[in-house]
C-alpha cells in the first residue's frame, strides 16, 4: 500500500470518527436531540406500557402538568382468578377543556368487561357495542359538548382509553374492571401487574401512525404513583413475596391474606408470589356461578372453573414410557436450524432410563424410521440411535403429514406412557388439516412440538401441541438446546395425572374450554372453563390416571350467589381459541364470532370496545386540544435513545478506535513519504 493510499484511508477514518462523535451528541441529550430529529421519541403501542400522567408544554415551551393521576388498584384472588378495579383520577389544571388519551397494560389474556365513570354527582356505567359504533358514538358526544370516554383493545395487552370534554378544573374518576386467571411458576402461584415502559423509538424519516404522539425522554415523568391492596382467599398460603416492592402482610385466616402496598412510584411492574401447600395427590377443586355476570338470556345456565392441581414434586414417581422422537429434515432446515435439532434428539436420548422404550423417526419428502417399532433401552440401541441421528442430512420437501401418520398410530399398552416429541422449525402449509389429523389419529399419545430456527411458525407448534394434548417448547439458538430440553424431558417424565376425563353423574360431558384437555404435570397444573344448563346432572366427576392406576374425585356443583366472572373466564377462553384458529379462510366468520362473544360476556376483544358517555352537555364550544398521557420511565432506566439504537457510550467507543486507526494510517503514510524520499 502506498503513502497516498495510507493518507486516503486516514481521511475516510477521520469522517466516520465526526459521524460516530456526532452520534454521541445526539444521544447525550435526549430533548435536544428530539428536535433535532423531528420528535422521534413517540409513547405508542408497544409490548409492556404502563400507567400514566398527562404532561404538555404551554405557548412559551415550557412543560407544565396538565392531568395529576391518582392511581388506585383493588385486587380479589379467590382460587385461580383475580377479580381488578383500577381506578384513575384525571384532574384538569388548565384553563381550557381538554381531549386526553392514554394508553395501559393488563396482564397477558386479560377478560376487561367493565369501565365506570364517576362525575362526583352521578356515575356513568360503560356498554359494550361493537368497535365502530363505539368509536362511533364518542366521537359524536365529543362533539356534543358531552363527558365520554373510550376503552379500546389494541393488542393482546394493551387497551387505549380516550376521554372527551374535561372541563377546567374538573375531576374525573375512571374504573376499568377486568378478570386475570392465575400463572403457576415454580410451585406456585404468580400475579404481574404491569405498571411502566421502556421508551420506543421511531425513525424521523417514516411517517406516524394514526394516533402516535412524539414524546422526548426528557419529558416522560418518573414519579407517577399507585396504591394497590390485594385480598388473597381460597388456598392455604404458606409463603407471600414481592420481589420488586416492599409489601404489608395481614394473615385475616389460614385461607384468607391480605396485601397492600402503599403510594410507590410507577416505575417497575408489580410482581406478587404465594405458595399454597402441595398435597400428595392432585387436588382437585371446582367453582360455580349460575347466570351471566351482566344478565342476559343465560340466568338458566352454570359457568364453573375447575383446577387441578399438581402433587409435590418430590411425591411424583416416573412411570414407564415410549419416547417417538421425530425430526424435520426437510430442505428450510438446513445448516444452523438442524445442528440445533441433532443436539436436541442427543439431549433427548441422554435423558432416556432403562425402563424406557423408543424409536427414531426422520422427515422430509419421504419418511424414515430407525425401526419399525419402538425398541427397549440398551446401551447398543443407545448407540445405534445416535449413528442414525449424526447420519441425517437436510433436504427435500417437508412431508409433515406422512410423519404424523408414522408417529401417532400406537398399540401402547396402559402401563406405558406414549410421548411424541416432534422437532421442527413447522414451515408447513394447510395447518388446519394437520390439526384435524392429530386430534383423530392422537389416540393415548401426546404430542409436545419443539420449534427450532430463528422463526419457527409459531402458531402451527403451539395449535398442533394443543390439539395433541401437549405444550410447545421454543428453541432460539444452539446455547438453548441442553437447558429446554432437559426442562422438557424432567417436566413430561412424571405425569402427575392422564387421560382427564370431566362428566357427570347422568354421563352428561359439559361444554369446556380447552376442548382438548391435557395431563397434568409438574409446573402445569390443569384449568378447565364449562358452561352447562342448570339443571340437576349431579356432582361433577373428574377422572384420570396417576400411572397405570386409575384416580377419581366427585366435586359437587354449590352456586355461590357471590361468585362472579367464571362466566367471563368462559368467554375469554372461547375468544382466545377462536384467535388462535383465525386463518385468511375463516377470518370474517372468526370475526363474527368473536364479536358476538364479546357483545354476550360484556367483554373486550379486536371487535368490541367500552363506551361510557353522559347525556349531559358540558362544553358548549369547540373540543379542546387533544393531548397525551406519558409513561413514567423505569427505574434506573438511564437512555437518551432507545436500546435498539446505539448508544452515547457506544459511538464515543467507535469513534475513539476509527481516531487511533486514523493517526495509526497517517504514521504508515508518513513513514512511506520517508522512505521514497530517501530512495536513490
């Protein structure tokens, strides 16, 4: 390389060193480089929002508070459902009448089937309709001069609400009441209450969405506030912590505590954990509400939830098994994706126990099997596995359909336990006839998908998993295969409970959600939404396997004249699978269906919204401004830019390395000049 050439690379060095230095700029200051940008900072959807408070800049650029948020939370937990009232408090401290919306975060398949608003004077109670007339008719009493407020579903998460005509000076009160079933983490339960957001970004150079409004860093608050207070009932709690907040514990009884957790900031969601105390076989409970919790023409009806759960860890013993391990070898497999599936069939064979039988199945365009049967546990069967699985190669077309025909027909005798374990990154198309070939040909087997690749066909592992009674495991990378695997294997090893069976004394099989009912293993424990006439069928008896020994327990159905919202947890599980199964072929009948459901439950969905107006008018003049709620920033959260762009420290540690290979260019370049000169 010549000196020219050396003094050519030391100036393209020099300029990306102004750009990265730049870039450093830009992120030291979070407003500045709002403006600068063309507001690129924007509080919109986004996976975890949180509560808000309202904050706008006046004619002169300074930011001023315009609605003070009072957040308030109450909590009922009896069983497995969590029965929520949030209540926020919007007072209006301009001098003008203002349009406001927000945007906040519920738990993850949350049934919101109420919004009140409280004037002072009177209360406004919210009616469910179809989205469009919703929007509909708050628009038209936005324009009316009258109170009015909107609560719309925007993501599985995320609801929008909008508020018309808050006079100066006035105090609104909303209340959002919503239904959350329970998670079940690691022998216990866990409540998540999100409450804060990390901000997003988005480019200047691409237009907002309907609805975005920029927001700076700078001014999104860190000090909006919550109260909460959670009354536990219907388990004997052994243990209660909060991993993230200091909480207040009262035991009121041995199945009856209450929490509370008083005026903390908003910026870290609420997590919440008990322990209720394991017996040594399942245990099984039922609750039942007769009618519908907004009326309607079911009041001759029960709704009920039935849980299960698992017996202590500890107590479960593994029983006798075949283990069908099916791999995708198909063309969309190749390199990274069936390296990780190889190290994923190894794992499983490792974990096989000598009472175990097992077998090799491999697809593409045709279909392999290492036998024609499952053999027992040996070490030369071990061997002769693992030669056919460093064997495999990929390519060819992936005939899905034909593997599931090898792998589900079973002559499995009932002291053996019949488990497919299917590996596949699901690039399949026409699901819905492989759903429908599961659910006929699954037989006493179960069906656990596991996906591998960066982008497995999400939808297609968790329904066929679903359909086959068993759970899907997500496999991103070749770091992941020797932990998800063997959480996988420990997990299904033991089945606490099989082959569930739900009826009635007469034999009558109640209408229930999931349709397909699973075991019930460690860390899973089992829950069950029904809706049956009201008329006698006698106890409800639930049966199943622990083993190869049969288990039953007879639960008789007790209506209790308080038990609200297992009519909602109904609902939203019938919308939930109605989502799942949505295709482009059934997505006008699915939204039809689903609007129906949520007009029936008095429930949220994609299709119906909340709408609470006043029929008194209040504003006589044009709609005021319309502004928006920030989300105060997580704690310790320190950014001037998002963590999907680069950081300050980030550019000044590129600029700094392209500024040393810039002098380290010019000294080459130098030194090159010498020597020509010296040259004879």
């Amino acid at each position: 390389m010549n000196s020219t050439r050396y003094q050519g690379l030391s100036r393209w060095v020099a300029a990306v060193t102004l750009i990265c230095s730049a870039g450093a700029g830009a992120t030291g200051n979070g407003a500045d480089w709002q403006q600068e940008a063309g507001k690129a900072w924007v509080h919109t959807e986004a996976a975890e929002p949180g509560m808000g408070l309202l904050q706008y800049r006046d004619s002169q650029g300074q930011k001023r508070q315009l609605i003070a948020v009072n957040t308030r939370v109450q909590m009922h937990v009896s069983g497995w459902l969590n029965r929520v009232v949030l209540e926020q408090e919007f007072l209006n401290l301009t001098g003008e009448t203002i349009q406001g919306q927000y945007q906040f975060p519920l738990p993850q398949g949350a049934a919101v089937d109420g919004m009140e608003l409280d004037l002072g004077q009177r209360k406004i109670v919210g009616e469910i309709q179809e989205k469009q007339a919703a929007r509909a008719r708050f628009e038209q009493a936005k324009q009316q001069g009258q109170r009015a407020a909107l609560l719309e579903h925007r993501s599985a998460n995320l609801f929008h609400t909008e508020v018309a005509n808050l006079m100066p000076g006035a105090l609104l009160k909303v209340r959002v009441n919503y239904l959350q079933t329970l998670n079940w983490e690691q022998q216990g339960f866990e409540l998540r209450f999100p409450m804060t957001l990390t901000p997003r970004y988005l480019s200047p150079l691409l237009p907002m969405a309907q609805g975005q409004v920029p927001m700076s860093a700078s001014a999104m608050p860190r000090q909006a506030r919550v109260s909460l207070e959670l009354l536990l009932e219907g388990f004997d709690i052994r243990a209660v912590t909060s991993p993230y907040h200091q909480i207040q514990v009262e035991r009121e009884a041995e199945d009856r505590t209450r929490v509370r957790l008083e005026d903390w900031a908003a910026n870290r969601d609420f997590v919440l954990r008990w322990q209720p105390g394991l017996e040594q076989a399942p245990k099984a409970s039922v609750q039942v509400q007769q009618g519908l919790s907004y009326g309607g023409e079911e009041q001759g009806y029960f709704h009920g939830l039935l849980s299960l759960l698992p017996p202590a860890t500890e107590l479960a013993l593994a029983v006798p098994r075949e283990l069908v391990l099916v791999i995708d070898t198909s063309g969309s497999m190749t390199g990274e994706s069936l390296s990780q599936a190889k190290a994923a069939l190894a794992e499983a064979l490792n974990q096989l126990t000598p009472a175990d039988s097992f077998n090799l199945i491999a697809f593409n365009s045709d279909v392999t099997m290492l036998w024609p049967q499952s053999r027992p546990w040996s070490a030369q069967n071990l061997k002769t596995a693992m030669k056919f699985v460093r064997s495999l190669e990929a390519e060819g077309g992936t005939e899905m359909a034909a593997a599931l025909n090898a792998a589900l027909p079973s002559n499995a005798s009932g002291e053996r336990v019949r488990q497919v374990i299917f590996i596949t990154d699901g690039a399949v198309g026409q699901e819905q006839a492989l759903f429908t070939q599961i659910e006929e040909q699954l037989g006493d087997s179960r069906l656990f998908t596991v996906g591998i690749g960066a982008a497995p066909n999400g939808f297609f592992m968790e329904r066929a998993a679903q359909a086959g009674k068993g759970s899907f495991t997500y496999i991103g990378k070749a770091a992941e295969v020797s932990e998800r695997m063997q959480a996988l294997l420990e997990r299904i090893a033991k089945p606490r409970l099989s082959h569930i069976r739900v009826q009635f004394e007469d034999g009558t099989i109640p209408e229930h959600w999931p349709a397909a009912i699973p075991d019930l293993y460690a860390e899973t424990p089992l829950q069950l939404s029904f809706r049956l006439p009201a008329a006698s069928h006698g106890d409800l008896m639930v049966s199943g396997r622990i083993g190869a020994k049969p288990w039953q327990v007879q639960l008789p159905l007790i209506p209790v004249a308080s038990q609200r919202g297992l009519d909602l947890a109904f609902g939203q599980a019938q919308i939930s699978a109605l989502e799942r199964a949505r295709s482009a072929a059934n997505g006008e009948r699915t939204r039809q269906q689903i609007t129906a459901l949520g007009l029936k439950y008095h429930l949220m969905s994609p299709y119906t919204s909340l709408v609470a107006v006043d029929q008194e008018a209040v504003n006589q003049g044009q709609p005021g401004p319309l502004v928006q709620l920030a989300t105060p920033l997580p704690a310790h959260w320190q950014g001037g830019m998002p963590q999907t762009a680069l950081g300050s420290a980030l550019w000044l540690l590129l600029g700094s390395v392209c500024l040393l290979l810039a002098l380290v260019f010019e000294c080459l370049g130098r030194l090159g000049r010498l020597r020509l000169a010296s040259a004879p």
